[in-house]
C-alpha cells in the first residue's frame, strides 16, 4: 500500500543519521596501515640488504601479504557503507598489533628500536575507540611487550645506547620516534578537521531541528484554529443557504449573486478546514492515495487555478515517462505556496515548468514580478521571511523548503538577468515513489 511521506522522511533522517564518524575511522585505519606496510618493507630491506644483518624473510614477507590482504578486505568491506561499528574498528587495531608483534618476535624481540610503534597503535586506539576498547589495546599491547621480553626470537641485535649516534639501536630509535611523532601529528590534525566537520553538520541539523519544531507548533495551531473555525463556518453556511430562499433576496437578482457569492467563498472556507484537519490526520485514517506524477501536477494545477484569480498563467509539461508516485497534501501545499508567492508578485504572468531527468523532478516556478531583494534571497528558507511589511508573511517558502528538504530535495530562488524571478524545486523521485509492501510484491 502507499506509504505516507512522513514513512519516507524518516527513512531519509534514519539514513541520514548513519555513522560516518565511524566511516571516516576506518579510512585513516586503512590508511595508517597502508603505510605500516610500505614502512615495513622499506625497513626490513634496509636492515637485511643495506646493514648486513640477516632477517627470515620469508615469514616476515609473509607476514606483510597478510597484513596487505587484510587491509585490502577492509578497503573493499567497508566501501560505501554507512555505518562502522566500534567492534569493527577494534578488530582492525588487533590485527595491526598481532602483525606488528610478530614482525618484532621475528626481527629481535625487545631489543628492536620499532617496538615503540605500539604506542602509536594506543594513540590509535585512545582517539578512534570507545574507553573500554581504547584500554584493551593498551593491554593487549603491554602483554606483547611483555611477551617479547619472555621469548627472545630467532635473531640478536646488539644494542650499545652508550655509542650515541654510531650505535645502530639508536639511530633506529630516533628513526621510530620521528615516525611515531610525524605519523602522530598527521592522524591528529586530520581526525580534528573531521571532528570539526561534525560538529559543523550537527550545528546543522540542530538549526533543522529548530525549524521543524516550529513547523510542528504552526502546525498545531493551524490544526487547533480549523477545529475553531469549523462550526461559524458552518453555521453562516446554513444561513446563507436560508437567505437564497427569502422573497426579499429572491426579488433582488443582484443582492441574490451577493449572497451566492458569499455562500460560494463559505464553502470554500471549509473545504479549506477540512483540508487542514485532513493533513494533519485529524478526518482520515488511511494512507495518501497512489497517483502518476503527471495525473497528480496536473489535478493540483486544476484546483489552484480554480480556487485563485489566475491571470496569465502558463504551464509546460516536460516530464519523460509516467511515474508512480504518492498523492499527498504536504507535497500539494508546498508547489501551491510557491505559485501562490509568484502569483502575489508577478505583474501579469505566472509560469511552470516541470520536468524529470537524471532521477530528479524540476520544477521551475517563474514570475514577471520585481524579483526578490538580495537580504531576501540571503535568508531564503527562513521563518517570516519576507519584504511585505506585515505579522506573519513569509512563511510560504519556509514550509515549503522544510517539505522539499525532508524528501530529500532542494530548492533554489534566483533574479534572472531578464527580469522576474525564478524558483526552482528539485526532488529525488525516489522519495515520491510508490512503494509495496513485502506482503504484497
């Protein structure tokens, strides 16, 4: 059955909402170990080749393809996903330290400078991992330097710190300390830009958050006033209806036009309310009907030419193919605020454009009018935003970026250089498709 936009949107925000902080962690892990690798080719050839000293190469090239491979599943794991668990972030930092201990087991034990690049993987840890995760590896590390102390492997450094800068041990020691600190100091600088990315994006969405309650609250009152207005509307309809029949109007042709006027614009009113407490569920339980896209433009064109002074309007159908699509009051409301808001400031001409490509619907509103100030077009989307110098004005385009941006859409307002103004709507047809459901496909 159709499902509501409301469905939609919260879908959208759920998606939305995934964990790209965890996204973003994984690829410096990717990253970091990537280098880890390079680094530990470089190095195990430099001592083997270049310092004579003989390393068992075989398993510690081994060693390298595992790491590469596993590094290579993670690259292609976690490409395009959205969301990046703790326990997958922790797994990965495992797995460097378990192939880092081996290398060392491998290539001198406790007495190899390098051993002190497990502080670079507690960095890590302390960083990217949640507290109880971050101390897991600062254990585990501890148990393998521990471990590389008990078990000597199967190669001797000689180690004379006392040499100075001749000794080997300490040239590799100040060799590690300048990766460590280097390594260090790039993994901070980018972890702060992505921090403060997120913190720019959650400011973000706590301004949205603003907007839609107060949306939320104009909805309330906008529900609370039709439940208000829906019994004097009634009743002046029933009086009207009465004084068609009158001798005193019936005698008078143009007092009775006066009066079906009146009734007419009555009636009018409450198909107003009940259109109201309908959107906002009060009158209707079931679901917004399925349409065609084209069906649905064209209906909506029809009722709003039919219940406004239209002058000059003109509409241009460019839309490829039908498309299913959900029939809802949000989505009506928000095109004829638009339209309304053209309608208001065009001198004699109003114009529509709608048309589909790339997945997208464009619709382009057009009018002849004096175009929007520049402090308008700055503030475009904000509350009471608006140059006619009255309470309340300048909510129109405020619902309706509200509408277009929990479909998933934009919208854009522009002065052309021809003069007029332009709106132009974009929305994913995705978000107003029509869906099944699993029990009926």
């Amino acid at each position: 059955m159709p499902q509501p936009l409301s469905s939609i949107a919260a879908a959208r925000h759920a998606q939305d909402g995934a964990d790209s902080a965890g996204v973003n962690s994984m690829r410096q892990l990717v990253q970091l170990r990537w280098i880890a690798v390079a680094g530990q080719l470089l190095t195990i050839s430099l001592v083997h080749w270049g310092l004579d000293i003989p390393l068992p190469l075989l398993p510690m090239f081994g060693v390298l393809a595992v790491l590469a491979a596993f590094n290579l599943a993670m690259t292609l794991r976690w490409r395009g996903r959205g969301r990046v668990t703790n326990a997958a972030l922790t797994l990965g930092l495992v797995v460097d330290v378990a192939a880092l201990t081996v290398q060392l087991y491998l290539s001198g034990g406790i007495t190899n400078p390098f051993a002190f690049l497990y502080l670079l993987q507690v960095g890590v840890a302390a960083v990217l991992l949640r507290a109880w995760a971050s101390w897991a590896i600062a254990g585990l590390t501890t148990a393998c330097i521990i471990g590389l102390a008990l078990f000597p492997g199967p190669v001797h450094l000689p180690a004379h710190p006392g040499r100075g800068m001749p000794d080997y041990y300490v040239l590799g020691l100040l060799l590690c300390f300048a990766l460590i600190a280097t390594l260090l100091v790039a993994f901070v600088i980018r972890i702060g830009r992505i921090v403060r990315a997120r913190d720019a994006r959650l400011a973000t969405l706590r301004q949205r958050a603003a907007e839609e309650e107060h949306v939320v609250r104009m909805g309330l009152l906008a529900s609370g006033a039709a439940h208000e207005l829906g019994t004097p509307l009634a009743t002046m309809a029933v009086i009207l209806g009465d004084w068609r029949h009158l001798p005193q109007f019936q005698a008078d042709p143009e007092l009775l036009q006066d009066v079906s006027e009146m009734q007419a614009q009555v009636l009018r009113c409450k198909s107003i309310v009940s259109g109201i407490l309908a959107s906002a569920g009060e009158t209707r339980a079931e679901a917004p009907r399925g349409t065609t896209l084209r069906a649905f433009l064209g209906g909506l064109l029809e009722e709003w030419q039919r219940s406004r002074v239209v002058r000059g309007f003109e509409y241009r159908d460019g839309i490829e193919g039908e498309h299913a699509i959900v029939s809802d009051a949000g989505l009506q409301q928000m095109l004829w605020n638009v339209l309304d808001n053209a309608l208001e400031a065009s001198r004699s001409r109003v114009s529509l454009q709608a048309s589909t490509a790339g997945g997208m619907l464009l619709l382009r509103v057009a009018d002849d009018g004096p175009g929007f100030d520049p402090e308008i077009l700055d503030r475009l989307g904000r509350p009471y935003n608006s140059s006619k110098d009255a309470p309340g004005r300048g909510l129109g385009l405020f619902l309706a970026l509200n509408v277009a941006r929990t479909l998933g859409g934009t919208i854009e307002a522009r002065n052309p250089p021809t003069g007029g103004a332009t709106v132009t709507i974009s929305l994913p047809l995705a978000a107003l498709s029509l869906e099944q459901d699993d029990d009926e496909q």
